[in-house]
C-alpha cells in the first residue's frame, strides 16, 4: 500500500512531501466541489427547462388549438345536441381553457421544484463543513531526539501542540 503521492505508508515523509500530498488532495477536494455544483445546477436548470416548456405548451394549446377545434366542437356538441349554436361555442371555449389550465398547472409544479432545488446550497454547505475540519485541525505531535554532547541519541522528547 501507498500514500497518493506514492510513497509507503508509514515511512517518514518530508515536510515538502507533506505540503505536496496536502495541496494535491486540496486541489482534489475544490475540483470535486464545483463538479458537485455544476450537476446540481444542471439538474435545477432542467426543472426550469421543463417547467417552461410546459408554459410554452399551454400557450401554443391555447392560441392554436382556439380556432379550429372552438368550431369542430361547437358543431359537434350542435349536431348531438339541439342546443343554440353561440351555447356550443362557448363549452367549447370551456374545453380548451380546462386543458390550457392543466397545462399551465404542470408548468407552475415543475417551476415550483426548480426554485426550491438546493443545488449550490448543498455544495456550499459542504465547502463551510470542509473549512470548518481544516481550521479545527492541530499539528500531530511528533518525537524529537535530543543528542548529548558526545554527539549519540540519548532520549525521544515528545513535543506537544499547545
């Protein structure tokens, strides 16, 4: 087994090597974050996506459906009913706004879940939680040797942190 920068585990490695695997995992952690960012912004842009083609649907219904299917409906309900022909119109007037109000429905739910998407807050709430481990961190003490006059190692002396 081996540290990311290739080393082995648990073989002394020097500060330089220290800094360098610190700054790799770093750049590891900010690059991870933003991808993180990007899909969840993604996945809302395309909530609002849907969300405004649903409006767009229920416009075009609306506008484009009114001519030819008011008539084709108000002369159908005509030719099943005895009903006074401004009468058939006018349901069929009703028909097209009930679906034209389905429609604009949808779009209103699909944009409500776009705008409550917690895309870049989740992110940023993982970048806050990563600073806050960083800064909580404390050096790991480490054994100093100190060496006596005659030049051999005599004692390990633990450094402490505080």
């Amino acid at each position: 087994m081996s540290a990311p920068d290739g080393s082995p585990v648990g073989a002394e490695r020097s500060i330089g090597q220290l800094f360098a695997s610190a700054t790799t995992e770093m750049s590891a952690l900010v690059h991870d974050e933003i991808a993180l960012a990007k899909a969840q912004l993604k996945r809302d842009v395309k909530r609002g996506a849907v969300g405004g083609g649903a409006f767009a649907a229920a416009g075009a219904v609306l506008i484009f459906s009114l001519p030819m299917l008011s008539f084709a409906l108000a002369y159908g309900i005509r030719t099943w009913s005895d009903w006074n022909l401004a009468v058939c119109f006018l349901l069929s007037f009703a028909a097209n706004v009930v679906v034209a109000g389905v429609l604009a429905l949808i779009g209103v739910i699909f944009a409500k879940k776009a705008k409550k998407g917690q895309g870049p807050q989740k992110t940023a709430a993982s970048v806050k939680e990563s600073a806050a481990v960083l800064q909580n961190v404390k050096p790991h003490p480490r054994e100093v040797t100190a060496a006596d006059p005659v030049g051999d190692t005599v004692k390990a002396v633990a450094r402490s942190s505080s």
